[in-house]
C-alpha cells in the first residue's frame, strides 16, 4: 500500500484568536489565519490575512486583505476586505441567517 502524500495545509505559528465577548481589537494579520470566536467582537486586522474564521453572533472584522477564504458560522455576522480575492463560505446564511461579507473600497 502507497504511503499517503504529505497534507499541505497553510496554518502557521501565529495564527491569531480572538475569543471572547465585546473585545475590541486591531491586530496585525502576518498572513496567517484570523479566528474570532464570542459575541459582539470588533477586530481590525492590518495587513494580509491568510483566512478569516467567524463563529458566534453579531462579531465585526475589518481586514485590509485576505488571501485564501473567509468563512463564517452564526448569525449577524460582518466581515469587510478591502484586498483579495477570498473563497467566501457563509454557513450561517446556509442556514437561513443574516451575515454580511463583502469586498468594501479602501
């Protein structure tokens, strides 16, 4: 039996949590993966963020750039970029829920 490839995955020492309730923070992405877990978080991350990850409800996170996927769980979630072209998988709206994730201008 063939030995299985080696996985490629994208995740790096670095890789940032934001979890809590009515945490305000700006951080600086290092083009690793952002994940914001709670409830009404407000996260600014500067620089290029590798992916973004949202759980939970009514969480805020401005991203100047992001590289691979946004993806989000929840309900009444937002999540801006300003740079990027990210995969964009809102489970939440799967499930009938509000989230709003969109490119926005500089």
């Amino acid at each position: 039996m063939p030995a299985a490839p080696t996985p490629t995955a994208h995740a790096k020492n670095g890789d940032t949590h934001v979890v809590g309730q009515g945490i305000e923070q700006v951080l600086d992405c290092n083009d690793a993966t952002l994940l914001v877990n709670g409830t009404q978080n407000i996260v600014t991350a500067k620089g290029n963020c590798w992916a973004v990850t949202v759980m939970g409800s009514s969480n805020t996170v401005v991203a100047d750039s992001v590289t691979h996927d946004i993806t989000v769980y929840g309900y009444d979630e937002t999540v801006f970029f300003h740079n990027g072209d990210p995969f964009i998988w809102d489970r939440g709206r799967e499930l009938g829920m509000t989230n709003r994730l969109q490119r926005v201008g500089p």
